[in-house]
C-alpha cells in the first residue's frame, strides 16, 4: 500500500535472506528487469548507494535496517519494455534543448531534479524540459537544493503513467545506464512493486 501524507514509511527489521546488495541503481535495476521478465518476485534489495538509496536516506551508518515498500517504473520505448527503479531520462537533463525525466527518486546525481518526488507515493514525478543555453546553466546552479522549480521552461507532472512521442529519438537512460535512442516513450509507476532495505 503505498505511503499516506503524514504516516510512518516502512518499518525496522533485520535483512531478509533472500536480499541482494545493490551498490548503485543499474545494479538495482539489473536485479530487477530479469525478475520481472520471467515474472517472478523481485528479492528484496539493500541499497547501498544511487538515487533510490539517497532518496530513501541510506547512510550506511544505521545500528538498524529498516525495510521500505518502493514503487516502480516502467517504460515502454518504441515498443520495448523496461523497468527502472530511480529514473528515466531522454536527452540531456537541465541542458539546452528539450529532454524529459520520469521520477521515481527525488535525486539525480547531485541535483535534487524532482525535489517532491517520493519511492513510494503511486506516482511519477516528470519533468519536460525545454531550455536556453543560459535558462539551463542557472537551473543546474540551483538544482543541488531542489530550486530550479518552478520554472518557466520546465513542464511538471506528478502522475500514475504518461506518454509523449518526441520530435526526434532522444538517447535514454534509465538509472544512469545508457539503453539507446527512442522516440516514443510511456512510462508507468508500478506501486509497491520492490522492498528495499537502508
């Protein structure tokens, strides 16, 4: 059940057995994709770094682990599936020109890019960016604390599942990992879908 506004977010326990570490988000997703693939059940996973991980406020100075449900996303790219557990980008993020993110984590390396999104609320955060040389420049400046937004060249949803066909295919990274270059892209949040351990 995903997370209601002012409710506690997982709970303490110990790690499960069947977890596998992720020290970054593409190893998270590498865990993930062949699960989901073959439809089964994705082990839990102890972040111990990434986006998600920051996201979820991983230190790896905890004297307890806490177990948190986590939500999802999917992509369908021209007519490919994939899954990411952090984000999705299409293009350069905060760069002059137009890209897109889909938000799973609030981080995106070191910027706060979507400052309100949260793993495990049932929704997306995304980000269409059409942007200036110097509109991108002073957005990157103030995205380490989440203050780029709002902004006039920056078009944000906060949604379940969405669908945009680009004027030209834009190269795509999910969770830092560069996959190729797609033109259409539908993202969806799968609630619930991961437990991940900080």
């Amino acid at each position: 059940m995903t997370i209601e506004k002012g409710e506690d977010w997982g709970a303490p326990g110990p790690v499960p057995d069947d977890a596998i570490v992720a020290p970054t988000d593409a190893v998270a997703r590498a865990i993930v994709e062949p699960a989901r693939r073959a439809q089964r059940a994705i082990p839990p996973l102890v972040l111990r770094g990434g986006d998600l991980a920051r996201t979820c406020g991983a230190t790896g100075r905890r004297e307890e682990t806490r177990l948190l449900p986590c939500d999802l996303g999917a992509a369908l790219l021209d007519g490919r599936l994939f899954w990411f557990v952090s984000s999705l980008v299409a293009g350069e993020a905060l760069r002059r020109g137009h890209s897109f993110a889909a938000m799973n984590a609030a981080w995106l390396g070191d910027w706060n890019l979507a400052p309100k999104a949260h793993p495990n609320d049932g929704l997306l955060d995304t980000l269409e960016m059409r942007l200036s040389m110097g509109q991108a420049r002073e957005a990157r400046k103030r995205a380490r604390l989440g203050d780029h937004l709002p902004h006039p060249g920056i078009t944000v949803h906060r949604t379940a599942a969405i669908q945009l066909e680009l004027p030209k295919a834009l190269p795509v990274r999910l969770d830092g990992e560069h996959i190729g270059s797609f033109r259409t892209i539908s993202v969806r949040c799968e609630p619930d879908a991961l437990t991940v351990v900080v």
